[in-house]
C-alpha cells in the first residue's frame, strides 16, 4: 500500500538519469526499455521504505519521506539495484534534503524542494549527494565524504555538499558539475526563485522538444528570472552552453545581430550581412539562446529568430516578450502572475514572506491580522511579482498593516483614472506608488541612473548624476536597493548596479518629465568618451585584461552612448567612444566596436577632430572583420595625418603597424613585410607587435635565417611590454618560425603559448595557437595532445564563426586520423573537406593523404567520402568534435614503445635537463618555456616517478637511460 504524503519536517528525495537526453536521441527504443527497468525498480524501493512518489517529471523521481533514514535507505537501496541490474545501463543521480515541507494537493513546492532537485542535479550517475541538514541528521547511521560548499541554481546562498558512502556503491566521481562548470553566461541568482516549480519543469519540457519558446506575460511577471532557471534546468544538456542576450539596451532591431555577436564572439564575414554570418555560426551548436526582453524591438527580433531557425541544427531559442513573436513553430508558454489562492500558504504571500526577510530577518505572519494584511498586499498588486517584492522591500520601515492601507488607498485613487491593461496598470501603480514614498533626494537618483545600460558603477552613477560626494550616492543606493528599486551584484571585485527593466523605463520616463534627460544622457556619454580614452592609455601593457574586461562589462552603455553622441552630432565625444572601444575591442572579438568607427569617419573628417587618427587606426581592424581594403586605407590615413602633424596619434608606428595587417590580409606579403620593418627600424622593438609582424613576415616569406634571428628578441620585447595580448601574439609567431627548423623548440613556443591563453583568457589566438600547435605535434609530437589541441581549435573557430580558419583546421585533422589509423574518420572528412576548395590550396597535403587512406580502405573509402560530402561545414565540424572525443575516450589499438614511467616527451627532455645538473632556469631558457612551466614539468615528474627530489630523479634518469635507449633502438 503506498504510503501517505508526509507533513511537517521532511526529507526529499530526487533522482535524474544521467544525459537522458543524448539517451534517448540515440536509442529511443532501448531506452523505453531501459526506462522501464528502472521506474519499476524506484518505485519499489521507495515504495518499501514508505516514501510518497509525488513527481515523475522526465526521467527522474521526486519522493518525500517522514524521516532522514528511510529516504537515506531508499536511496542506497535503489543505486545497488540498479547497479546489479544485468540490462540495464543508466547512470542515476540521486540528490536528499531535509526540510520543512509545503504540501498541497499531493504535491509539494517551496525551496526547500528547489533545494533537494537542483542538489541532485549537481551529481554524477551512480552519486548520493546530501545537504548538511540531512547529513548531520544521519551522522551516526551513514558515512559521508565531504564536498566541499557549492552554489545551487536558483537557491540563494552556498551550501555544504556530502556524498553517501556505502558498501556496494562507487566512491569515485569527477567533481561536481557546479554553477561554474558549464559553457554559457549565465548570471549567478542573488535570490531564491518561489512558487514556479512547475512551470519550469513544463517549460524546460517544451525547449527540450521544440525550437522556439518564448515566455509571454505582463511587465513584472518575472518573464526573465524564469528564462534564466529553464536555462539553468537544461545546462547540463547542450554541449555548447546556454547564453542569455539582453536586448532591453538594444534600441533599434537592426542592432540585433550585433547584440548577438558581441555576446557570442562571432566574427563579421566583410559584406555578408552580420544576421546570415550570425545564424550560420550558431547553426551548428548544441546550445540554447535566450533572447530576453524582446517586446521594444520585436519586429527585429522576429527576424533575427526567423533567420536562425532556418539553418538545419541543434539551436534551440527561448525569447522573452510581452507578445508574441508570431513565427511558426513558436510554443508560446504564458507566465502568469502567482497564485494568492490558499491565503498565507500561496505562492505569493511565499515569495513576500521571502523577500520581507531579507530586509527584516525576524518577519513572520503568525498573527491573523498580519496575515490577512499581507494576503490583501499580494491581491492588491495582482500577484505581479514585482509588485510584491517592491511591496515587501517597504517591510523594513512599515508594519504590513500600514503598507496595505497605504498601497490600498493608492490603488483605489488610480486605478480608475489611467487606461491601458489592467495588470500594466497594476505594475505602473505599483512601481509609481513605491517611487512617491522615496525622499527627493532618492528620486533623482533613481531618474539619473535610468539612462545606463546594462548596468553601472558608483563612478558612473555620480557623473551621470552631477554629484561629486560619493559617500552621500553610496547612502542614497544603499537606500534604492533596500527597496528593491535598484539591485546590487557584490559577486565581482566592485559592485556592480542594475535595474529591473519595467524599473528603469519607468524612473527614465519621469526624467524625461523633468525635462532633464538629454542632459542626464549628455553626462552619460561624456563620462563613457572619458573613461574609454583612459582605458585605452593602460591597454597596451600588464593592464591590458583590466582595460578589455571594462570595454565587455559596459559594452551596452558604451553601445548606447555612442548612439546617442552621434545623433546629438557631438562628434568629439562619439569619436573617443568609437575609436578607443575599437582599438581595446577588436583584441576580446567584439568586433560590432569596428563597425562604430567606421561608420563616424565622414563626420568625425567634416568636423576635423583632433583624434582622428586613432578612429582611422580602429576602423583599420576591420581586416579582421573582412574588410581589408578598406581597413589598409583607413589605417593608411591615420599614418598620414600623424605624419603631417597636428593630431593625437594612438602610439608610434602603430598605425603602420594595423596598415600593414590590412595588407596581409589583402594577400600583399610584400608590403606587410616593408612596413612591419619600417616599423621596426623607425620606432625600435619595444612596442611587442613592430618586431614579431616583421618575423611574420620573414618566416612566412621563406626568410627563415633573418626570422630565426629576431625571433627570440620578439618574444621578450613582448615580455617586457606585459600586454598578454602581444605575448601571445608573440608566442604564435616564434612557433611559426621555430617550426621551419627546430620542432621541439616549436612545439615549446605554442605549448607555451596555448597554457599562456588559457591562463589570460586571450581568446583571440586561442585557435590559431591551439590549431598550429596540434599540426606539429601530428608530425613530430604527441597525438594524444595533437587531438586535444585539434578539439580546443575547431570548437573555438567554430564559436567564434571564422570560416576561413575552421576549414584550414578541418582540414589538418586526416593527417591526424591516418596516424591514429582512423581511417574510416579520416576518409569521412577527407569526403566534407572536398566541398571546400580552398582546403587543398592551405593544406596541399590532404591530396596525398587521401590516396594512402583509400589505398587502405578499398572500395569502403569512397562510400565514406560521399556521406563527408554530404556534410555542410558546420555538421563537419561537429563530425571532427566527435571523432576527436571518440579517439580520446577508446585510443586505437597501437603498438607503441612504452616511455619510462609514462613520461611525456617534454617531461623526458626536462628529465635529461635535471641528471645534467641545470637549473629550473637554464631548462627554461634550454627549451625555449617559462621558468614557471619548467618547474611544473619537474614537479610532475617527481611525481609519476614516484621520487621526491632532484637527486633520485637524477639517479633514475641515469638508470632509466639504459631503458629508454633499448625502446628507441
């Protein structure tokens, strides 16, 4: 008999198969199957211990049970079942949570059941995972392993982790697959979601099986908070993240693609227009888009989703709006506002309860007349949750009894007096009815910081809002958002602010009833001109991550003020946002920054403003975006007028130094090296991009003796310099020189280099690198990290939607394949890379691999190739992704020498290095890596060797030589 739903203090069980999805998508028949087995086995062993089933959403279990030991005990019990099942091959995670509970209708709801499901989600298949409430209530019966504390979706605050040990079970898992560990941007949650369980299960349902969902509802409804927890729901299942574009700051629709591109790091196509280069690159993504905030631009977001959609793909879109977008196929999901049904236990008194806490810890609604007070609140404002949250804010200097008849008597006064749909009306009054509470003081804040975008900083507030006494701003903010009209993200190094949308629009129409808000917006972009100008000066050295993570963070109010400088015609302003965005942007590929300078040229000549050569020097990036003609002309013209005096340049020589990249780009070798070399002898090697261009140019010209020359100087100039950019930069250039002659000090350059990316987050060579290095380690290194580096380069030319590189890249991996004897991959790809004619022309080889791999297939070969040829290059390089993982997952059976103690080549050669006696140093300088590099490579040798210093090492060398010489012979 099944037991009945428990009350009171309870503990929740939750359980998920394991990539379910990718399951079922593979084998839909085995896995109905296997699904079988399994609920019957769950719900036998819950039923034994008395627990109460009351969700079976997707392929998992939500269980409640009337104490901590019998849901303990179903848990343990069901892994070894399942585990001992022969025909079954599921993985099952299973996540317990005790917690008081809020039942109703045999269900239940509240966080501590949010708490319970997104803990279950942190696991692997095969895990028990339990809270510190539930562990410290089973301290004496179970043993536990701790885990350290970890963020929740959804779920405010950290909380600590333990993992079931128990006999019979694994004890061995990969770390936990925390907030952090999946691709995307989605922000951290700084409150708990209430009373929308359910609607995120339904909703996550329908993304999971259709292409475009947009939540639909009124302004306050709390449409964006729900997208980011459907995002969070289903982040372990697209490979390719989850990423969430707001356009709230984007004011015209043809901006859209831009938006886009920006958030995605998509590299414009020259005259391609930036929404087909924009749907092309996403179309071959495993990955869910959130496009929030649709309604102000809706026709444009219409299009842009219409356009994404057509490609064939795994792209999935959830869209955010108050409509509708009207496309076929579009499941419409409405979000309504809570529930105030059920008096103090409804979802709405819930989320006030919630929300009133955090401004008044000791708030409660035991007694009837506060009960029935904040019962009426949340009735008064339609049960919008922003209308509660603005209402509950006011908890810290009302009781609920003087906000509900204050808030009662507004309503009743304007309710009838202003048209429009009754909730936007709810909201407007309820949001102007908090707004009139605040001192004039407070108000004008509010309005000033209505013109950002984004978001915005105390240094920004105070410019926008003229005032200088930053402890009077930072009393008032502290004020705004206790009252929940302005909100605080503490999470990075300095506060950052923000503004619900409906918030922000309603403080920016009062502003513009003052009659201040061209001024308000003229301080805005003063301030942004200023701020990217200064940024700039520290670009080019060790402060270049700070100067490029300020142009990504303000990156709308940047968009925004430029948009607003230019209609106004404040040239000179518009010109210090476009060029210095532009000059600091193009190096994190925001490349929308270049279409900003080029764009102002015509008017920033007519009004002859000082700093025009920095703005032709930025629009000189556009090489990168596909435009080299005119970016060589642009970049040209700076050179002039900083020549012919009178103007503010960027640097010495670098102006010639972007003409010259416009030149290579235009396929003139010739003149790239001239003026790379006209750089160098004009302004000397100490800018770290005059001196490497110039060793570019030589190697790639043949001149390898005169490139070998200058090649170590380039890379310590650029050290000197401290710009991670141009170390980079640097690194990628000696490895192209080194690989002419010297393999191994080629492959210590860009092994150098792809750790030295990762580590600066300089995404901008993290393919090139990553791509070139994988070439030589197929010749002449590794092919274990040949087919790492191969999945680090395709995934990143792949995002980024830079075509040209990702088929030089697909096209490198047969040689690989044919090493690996792989044959059948590599005859696949071969197959696809003959669609792409300039393959041969960047990989000549391929010709000669493809006769030695049908030479090995036989007739099999040419069936191979036709389904490769069938493949667009977007499905390429999903297949090349797959077959990389698959090659590294089950390694070809090769008979290969075993190296002593599983040395790598390199751990090899710095072992040599050790037994000679040289310092950390000197096998830095001998191999051509950073000294930090060379001890890391010590200290892992130490380790698999099993020695703990440098004497044994040596001593096992010497001995282990005799080894390695018989291997090698």
């Amino acid at each position: 008999m099944a037991a009945a739903a428990p009350s009171g203090t309870v503990t929740f069980l939750f359980s998920g198969i394991q990539d379910s999805t990718r399951l079922w998508d593979e084998s839909p028949v085995d896995m109905a199957a296997a699904v079988q087995i399994h609920d019957s086995i769950l719900r036998n062993v819950i039923d034994r211990h008395e627990g109460f089933v009351f969700a079976t959403d997707g392929d998992g279990f939500g269980a409640a049970f009337a104490t901590p030991a019998s849901a303990a005990g179903a848990a343990v019990e069901a892994q070894r079942e399942l585990g001992a099942e022969p025909n079954l091959r599921l993985a099952v995670r299973m996540g317990l949570h005790t917690g008081e509970a809020v039942e109703r209708g045999g269900s239940y709801s509240g966080s501590e059941v949010n708490r319970a499901a997104r803990l279950m989600a942190l696991g692997h298949g095969g895990q028990i995972l339990v809270s510190d409430a539930t562990a410290a209530l089973l301290r004496n019966r179970l043993t536990f392993r701790a885990l350290g504390e970890h963020v929740l979706r959804g779920v405010r605050g950290r909380i600590a982790v333990f993992q079931v040990v128990a006999e019979g079970l694994p004890t061995e898992f990969p770390v936990l697959r925390s907030v952090d560990d999946f691709a995307g941007n989605l922000p951290r949650q700084l409150s708990s979601l209430v009373g929308r369980e359910q609607l995120i299960t339904d909703a996550a349902e329908l993304v999971r099986s259709d292409r475009l969902v947009t939540l639909s509802g009124a302004g306050g409804v709390g449409k964006t908070r729900l997208s980011l927890e459907v995002g969070a729901e289903l982040a372990s299942e697209f490979a390719d993240g989850v990423w969430i574009v707001d356009l709230a700051a984007v004011a015209d629709g043809f901006e859209i693609p831009a938006a886009i591109a920006a958030v995605m790091g998509i590299t414009p196509h020259g005259d391609v227009p930036l929404l087909d280069t924009v749907a092309e690159a996403l179309a071959g993504r495993r990955m869910l888009l959130i496009l929030d905030n649709c309604e102000h631009v809706l026709s444009g977001a219409t299009q842009a989703v219409a356009s994404m959609l057509s490609r064939p793909g795994n792209l999935r879109i959830e869209a955010t709006s108050r409509e509708p977008l009207g496309l076929a196929g579009e499941v419409v999901v409405s979000v309504s506002p809570l529930s105030v049904n059920g008096g103090i236990t409804s979802d709405a008194v819930t989320l006030f309860v919630d929300r009133a806490r955090s401004v008044r810890p000791n708030f409660e609604v035991q007694d009837p007349t506060d009960a029935a007070a904040v019962t009426e609140i949340c009735a008064t404002v339609d049960g919008l949750p922003l209308g509660i949250e603005l209402a509950a804010a006011r908890m810290a200097s009302m009781n609920a009894v003087e906000v509900r008849d204050r808030l009662a008597d507004r309503f009743r006064l304007l309710r009838s007096t202003t048209p429009g749909p009754e909730r936007q009306v709810t909201l407007h009054h309820a949001v102007e009815w908090s707004y009139d509470l605040l001192s004039d003081s407070e108000q004008a804040l509010l309005r000033a910081v209505s013109v950002f975008a984004g978001g915005f900083d105390l240094p920004g507030i105070g410019a926008a809002a003229k005032r200088n006494d930053e402890i009077e701003v930072l009393q008032t903010l502290d004020s705004l958002v206790r009252k929940s009209l302005v909100i605080a993200d503490h999470s990075a190094p300095r506060t950052r602010y923000g503004m619900f949308e409906t918030i922000r629009q309603f403080a920016f129409d009062r502003l513009t009833d003052t009659g201040d808000a061209d001024a308000t917006r003229d301080r805005h972009a003063a301030f942004f001109a200023h701020q990217a100008a200064t940024h700039w000066d520290h670009w080019n050295g060790p402060r270049w991550r700070v100067a490029v993570e300020w142009v990504e963070v303000e990156l709308a109010n940047l968009r925004s003020a430029f948009r607003w400088a230019a209609s106004r015609s404040h040239v000179e302003v518009a010109t210090d946002i476009a060029a210095h965005a532009a000059l600091m942007g193009f190096s994190v590929q925001l490349f929308e920054t270049l279409s900003w300078a080029e764009e102002l040229i015509e008017d920033a000549v007519a009004a002859d403003i000082p700093r025009l050569p920095r703005l032709y020097t930025g629009a000189g990036y556009a090489c990168f975006a596909g435009r080299p003609d005119a970016a060589r002309r642009n970049a040209h013209r700076a050179t002039e007028l900083e020549d012919a005096g009178g103007y503010d340049s960027c640097e010495p020589g670098y102006s010639m130094f972007v003409e010259a990249l416009g030149h290579v780009y235009c396929g003139d070798l010739d003149s790239y090296i001239e003026l790379t070399g006209e750089v160098v002898r004009r302004y000397g090697a100490t800018r770290g991009y005059g001196l490497a261009s110039y060793v570019d140019g030589l190697q790639s010209a043949g001149r390898i003796e005169e490139a070998l020359a200058l090649t170590e100087q380039s890379v310590t100039a650029a050290r000197d310099l401290g710009n991670p950019y141009w170390i980079s930069y640097a690194l990628w250039i000696a490895g192209m020189a080194f690989s002419r002659a010297d393999a191994r000090r080629a492959l210590a350059a860009w092994d150098e280099g792809v750790a030295f990316v990762r580590e600066h987050r300089v995404q901008f060579f993290e393919g090139f690198l990553a791509r070139d290095a994988a070439r030589l380690h197929t010749s002449d290194g590794e092919p274990e990290a040949a087919l790492v580096l191969f999945g680090e380069a395709i995934a990143a030319f792949h995002r980024a939607g830079n075509v040209p590189q990702l088929v030089i890249t697909l096209a490198s991996v047969p040689a690989l394949f044919e090493r690996l004897e792989r044959f059948d991959a590599a005859a696949t790809l071969i197959g696809a890379m003959s669609q792409e004619p300039s393959s041969l022309h960047h990989v000549p080889e391929l010709a000669d691999i493809a006769t030695r791999v049908r030479g090995r297939l036989g007739a099999r070969a040419a069936e191979l190739e036709a389904t490769g040829a069938a493949f667009d290059l977007n499905a390429a390089a999903v297949y090349a992704r797959q077959q990389i993982d698959a090659a590294r997952r089950d390694p070809a059976p090769r008979e290969r020498p075993a190296r002593p103690g599983g040395l790598s080549r390199r751990e090899l050669e710095v072992l040599r290095q050790v037994a000679a006696g040289r310092t950390s140093q000197e096998i830095a300088a001998e191999l051509f890596i950073s000294t930090r590099t060379a001890e890391h490579h010590i200290a892992n040798i130490y380790t698999k060797i099993g020695v703990s210093n440098r004497a044994a090492a040596t001593r096992w060398a010497v001995t282990q030589r005799v080894v390695e010489d018989a291997v090698a012979g």
